[in-house]
C-alpha cells in the first residue's frame, strides 16, 4: 500500500480533483430530479421516476453528496477530490489485498514484486483509480469479490467454515452488484460453478452467494428501486448483438425481407431505419430505435425471424458479431478510447446536446458542478496529460492500454496456469474470463473501460500463472 500511495500520489496532485466520465453530466442531472435522456429517449420524468439505473444509482448518489459538500464549503472541486482520493485508497486496498492473498498461497515473491511494480507504474492504474465514472466504481468491488473468491478456491472452500467470510462475501457481492449491473450476472455464474465444484459446502455457498443475489434482484432492484423512483435498464441493452445482426442483414439483405418478418422486426425496432443506421463498431444507433412497448409475445416473434433469418444468411451474423467485438481480441496499440482526460465535461456534455443547450435551467446547473481548473494548474495538467500519452506508447505500458492486448494476456494466464495443472488458480480467475465475455456482447467496440475490471486482475492473474506456489499447503 505504502508503494502504491508513493507512486500514485503525483498523479492526484497534478490531475487534482480527478477526471469526470461523459456520464456524469447525466447522473447529476438525475441527482438533481432534471429530465434526462438516454439512448435518444427521455428516462427520467423529474417526477414519478428521478433515477436510471443505466448508470449505477449507489454511485450517483455518492458522487451527489460530494457535490453537496463541495457547494458546503463553496469549492466545487473539494467535493470532486473529496470523492477521487477516497476512490484512489480503495484501489490501492484492493490490490494490496489481492497480492497479499497471492502471497499467502506461496505465490513467488520475486513476481509478486513485478506485478507490484507494474501497478505502481502503468498510468493506466492511477488514471481510473481518478477517475470519477460508473466503470472504475464496479472495478474497485470487482476487485474486493476476486480477493474471497482467490480464498474461496485456494483454501478447497475452507474458508466458507469461517462466518465473517460469508458475511464479508454477502455485503461484497451486493455491493458488486449495485455498482453495475452486470456484476450480478458474475456473482450468478460463480455461484453455479462454485454450487457444482465445492459440493460438500452448497449449504455455506448458497448463503454467502446466492442470498446477495436475491436480495439485490428482489429487494434492492425490486423494493428499493419503487420508493426511490429508479426506472430500471430497459430490455434492449442485453440485446445489442441480435439487433445489431438484424439491422446489418436489412442493410444488405433487405429485398429479401417478407411482408411478415417485416412486421415482426417493426413491432420490436423501427425497421425504416435500422439499416440505414447500422455502424459496424456501435449498436447504440440501431438499439435506440427500440419500441418500449414491445411485448414479450412481440420479442418472442422476433426471435423466431432472427432465427430464421441467420440460417439463411450466417455470414452476415458472424460478420456483424465480428465487427462489434473485434478490438477485444485484435492487438492495436493506436487504441486511445476509454482515456478520459477532459476537465470541462459538462460544457462538452451541453456542446454534444441540442435539448441541452434549450434549457437555460440545465446549462445553469451543469456549469456550477463543472470542475474549475486555475490557469496554472491547467498548464500543469496539460503536461501531465502529454508526458501520459507519451507512456501510451512504451513496449509494455502500451498493453494495458490496449484490449486486444489484454484479451491475449488473460489466455496465456489460462494456458501456463492448464499446462502446469494449476485447475484451482484457473476455476479461481474464471471472473476474469467473464468480464471479457460481457464485453462481447456490450454496445462499443474496442472501449478500455468496458474490459478494465480484467485489466485490473492482469498482472496478479500472471504472477499466480509464472510465480511457484506449493498446492499441497493451503493454510
């Protein structure tokens, strides 16, 4: 942690109060009870329904409140550090946590020291411990849900005799859940592989695994969500790879389409205009047509035309899958997307919204919370900014910048831990397989932030691949 914080620390300083994701403005507005939209819709009244929970509601209320207590002490930016240093600390926690969980399973020191090191000094680690968004908030969980789970596998499941383990795993997993939606999908996927593997202790799985998914999926989402007015995400946004499948074979197909199929597709997307929209690297053009009314009875009939549709035409599918996922497997180190280093996101946010700019209310609100930076500490930043991109480009730094990149360095962690039979280490490092396959079915293409929870568990998943450790001693 020491380490960490040394290294780390010029980064707050010359990056202070942080950085601010292109979601933020939203949240805020949110926070404030302003109509918002989303996808191209309005998702919040400012009445009956506050909050989306298209980004994570917990940390927009926290972010909130440091925004209150910035307008406390009439510093907006106090508010902003306030939230970034404590984010940082966390960071530095997890993954102190998570190396002295290597090393007490008798991981080489020698590698643990390199993976340090390779915390301490690859931008990419203090930059989204700084940043102020919904991705670095699930990744600082993910982290504290992988240390029990690296206990879980290493002790055979011991570790569950211990009841402040399943309390400490029963508040992790429901935190890990509320700071991104698709951390409960994680959490259920590890649920059942542990269920099956550790059979003698399904009874104290059960419990300190799917009790915080129930009470996250029933309680939080269901209860919770109604007294506090958060309008839940909508269906399209597990949906990104079929719509955008169908949009690409209208596009190139269409003369082919029947009157029926037709009316199917357009009871679920506006079939006018999806193929007209369809971006090979983004669904977000073709999932915002999406009908809100939509039934179950007209999903189901458009799954039915999907189908049939791909059995005639599966090139087109694969290609379109490929298309939109390709950067996560494709070395490119020219990729800068996912680093955020702009100060003034809120006038970026009004310059990008014509709704925005309309209201003079909103521009009023968004401009008192937009982060001010003085003249010198700009010029400052800016050199910080230019000597990082500058780093983007170093042999090895460049990889954690690069998703492909990380991809490939998750599967050679697979591969040594397979060829030295390690299954334990493996079966232990499956969530980290998990968040890339959730990245192949997000809306972007080739977008760090979406694959950085994996980028986080890189240099650890390595020293437990490289490093010796003794299977025979679980202490």
């Amino acid at each position: 942690m020491a380490v960490l914080i040394v290294f780390w620390l010029p980064y707050y300083i010359v990056f202070w109060p942080g950085f601010q994701h292109t979601d933020l403005p939203t949240q805020m507005l949110q926070f404030f009870h302003i109509r918002t939209r989303f996808q191209g819709r309005v998702v919040t009244d400012g009445i009956n329904i506050f909050y989306s929970n298209d980004h994570p509601f917990l940390q927009t209320m926290l972010v909130g409140w440091a925004i209150k207590l910035g307008f406390g002490v009439h510093n907006i930016n106090f508010g902003y550090a306030v939230y970034s240093f404590i984010q940082m600390i966390l960071f530095i926690v997890a993954f102190s946590s998570i190396l002295a969980t290597l090393y007490h399973f008798k991981v080489s020191v020698f590698i643990l020291k390199i993976s340090l090191c390779l915390y301490a000094i690859v931008p990419v680690f203090p930059l989204y411990a700084l940043l102020i968004g919904g991705d670095s908030f699930f990744s600082v969980f993910y982290l504290f849900y992988m240390v029990g789970i690296l206990w879980i596998f290493y002790t055979k499941g011991d570790i569950l005799k211990n009841n402040k383990f399943i309390i400490a795993m029963i508040i992790e997993i429901i935190l890990m859940s509320t700071s991104k939606n698709q951390g409960v999908y994680v959490a259920a996927a590890v649920f059942v592989l542990c269920l099956i593997y550790f059979k003698r202790y399904r009874i104290r799985i059960s419990v300190c695994m799917l009790i915080p998914i129930l009470l996250f999926q029933f309680v939080y989402c269901g209860s919770f969500f109604k007294i506090a007015r958060v309008g839940t995400t909508g269906k399209q946004e597990a949906l990104s790879v079929c719509f955008q499948q169908t949009a690409r074979y209208i596009k190139y197909h269409g003369d082919e389409v029947t009157s029926q199929e037709k009316e199917a597709i357009n009871k679920v997307l506006n079939y006018d205009v999806i193929g007209k929209r369809y971006d090979p690297n983004l669904s977000d053009p073709v999932k915002r047509t999406f009908k809100l009314e939509a039934t179950g009875e007209d999903l189901k009939n458009y799954f039915v035309v999907w189908l049939q549709m791909g059995l005639k035409h599966p090139g087109e599918y694969i290609q379109s899958f490929i298309a939109n996922t390709y950067g996560y497997y494709t070395i490119s180190f020219g990729n800068h997307k996912g680093v955020y280093f702009k100060p003034e996101i809120m006038d970026f946010y009004i310059g990008k919204r014509d709704w925005v700019k309309k209201d003079k209310h909103i521009v009023e609100l968004l401009r008192k919370i937009q982060v001010n930076i003085p003249e010198k500490r700009k010029i400052i930043r800016e050199k910080g900014v230019q000597i990082i991109k500058v780093i983007q480009k170093i042999p090895i730094f460049n990889c954690f910048f690069n998703p492909g990149t990380l991809t490939w360095l998750m599967v050679m962690g697979f591969f040594v831990l397979w060829t030295k039979r390690k299954y334990n280490s493996m079966l232990a490092f499956l969530p980290v397989f998990l968040i890339f396959g959730v990245c192949l079915l997000s809306p972007k293409n080739n977008n760090l932030r979406y694959i950085y929870p994996l980028c986080c568990m890189i240099p650890a998943m390595l020293a437990a691949a490289f490093g010796e450790k003794n299977t025979d001693l679980m202490d």
